[in-house]
C-alpha cells in the first residue's frame, strides 16, 4: 500500500492500520459489493478506481460516484457499523485494490484519533456533494448535458483521454437506449470532441461543452 494513504493519520493510528487492515486485490469489471451483500468492514482504496452504483431488478443502473486512492466508501462504513446488508454495487473499473477494517474499530478510533474522526466526515461530506451532482444531472439536464458530463468524470477519474466503454455500457449508466447513445455520440465525433474506436473512445477535447 502506498505510504501517502495514510500520511494524514497520527503515526499509533498508521501503524494499527497497517496490523488490521486486510488487503484485497481486484481485476477490472471484478464486483466489490453486490446488493443484498453483508458488510462488516469499512472499504478504503488503495489503489485504482471503484465505481458505485444501484442496480434495479432488470439489470438498469444508476451511476452514483467513483473512489480513487485514499477515499472511502461512505455506505459501506454505514452498512458494516449498522450490521445492514448492503443497497449499492460496486465494481472496479481497473485494477484495485483496497483495505478492508473491521467495523468493530470504527466507533473506537472515532473517539481516540482526531484525524480517523476527521477523515469518516469528511467521507461522508465528498460522498454527499458526489451524490447531489450526480442527482442533479438526473433530475435537471437533458441526455446529450449528462453524456458530456459522463465522459468528463471518466475522464477526470481515470487521467486518461482515452475510456474503454462500449455504448450499451453507457446506455444503462445513463438509463437510455444504445441507439440514442450512439446517435449522440457520433454527432460529438462529427464535431470533432471524440473519436470512436472499438469499444472505447477518445477524447479530444471536451472543454468549453
């Protein structure tokens, strides 16, 4: 694991980390979370990007916030410390790996270290403001507005201009057809902001849409 995760912690608190922390490695496209998953632990990312979603029972998802190094994920420390079963999927979208801690140490490194009691609001304040932007891109933008900013948090989230993503992927992400996805897609080519290749595209330049 990478020494600066842990850089803001109090250097008893790194250290009792690194004992009860287990690592877990992911592929890309392995599950995390599934609904209906007990949880017991808290999950940090150590490396990688994890993807958090709801998934309806005909398989339709809404995209609800990616993770990246250092962050962790608000609703499986809720679920673990409350012994609920979890109302979310997670995926990793490349290589991962993560840190699980045992719930039974939440509530006790709260009240002993600053910094763990710090760093779980502030967890629970980015997810929050994650999850509003994410719902007001639902509730108030047309498709073609929540398409750009779907390709500009893949962007942002993966450093890469390039996202490896077919159009029914999309489609269900967004809660639309491929057709529709595709259509729109190919008028941002036409324009020159993308180009599409199999199954990925490449952004060229996106600024100022």
């Amino acid at each position: 694991m990478e020494s600066n995760i842990l850089a803001n912690f109090e250097p008893e608190l790194k250290k009792k980390i690194q004992q009860v922390g287990v690592i877990r490695k992911f592929q890309a496209d392995d599950f995390l979370m599934k609904t209906g998953q007990s949880i017991r632990s808290a999950v940090l990312v150590t490396k990688g990007i994890v993807k958090v979603f709801r998934e309806d029972d005909e398989g339709n998802e809404v995209f609800m916030y990616n993770l990246h190094p250092g962050e962790a994920c608000a609703i499986s420390m809720t679920c673990a410390s409350r012994n609920l079963n979890s109302q979310i999927m997670a995926k990793a979208l490349i290589d991962t790996e993560v840190m699980t801690i045992p719930v039974e140490l939440m509530d006790e490194w709260a009240a002993k270290y600053k910094t763990w009691y710090q760093f779980v609001l502030e967890t629970y304040r980015s997810r929050f403001e994650e999850l509003l932007d994410t719902l007001d891109h639902i509730a108030f933008r047309n498709l073609d507005e929540r398409l750009l900013w779907y390709l500009k948090q893949h962007q942002k989230s993966l450093k890469s201009n390039v996202i490896k993503v077919s159009f029914t992927d999309i489609a269900t992400e967004l809660n639309s057809s491929r057709e529709v996805i595709s259509r729109l897609m190919k008028k941002l080519a036409e324009k020159g902001f993308i180009k599409i290749n199999k199954n990925q595209i490449e952004i060229i330049n996106l600024k100022g849409l």
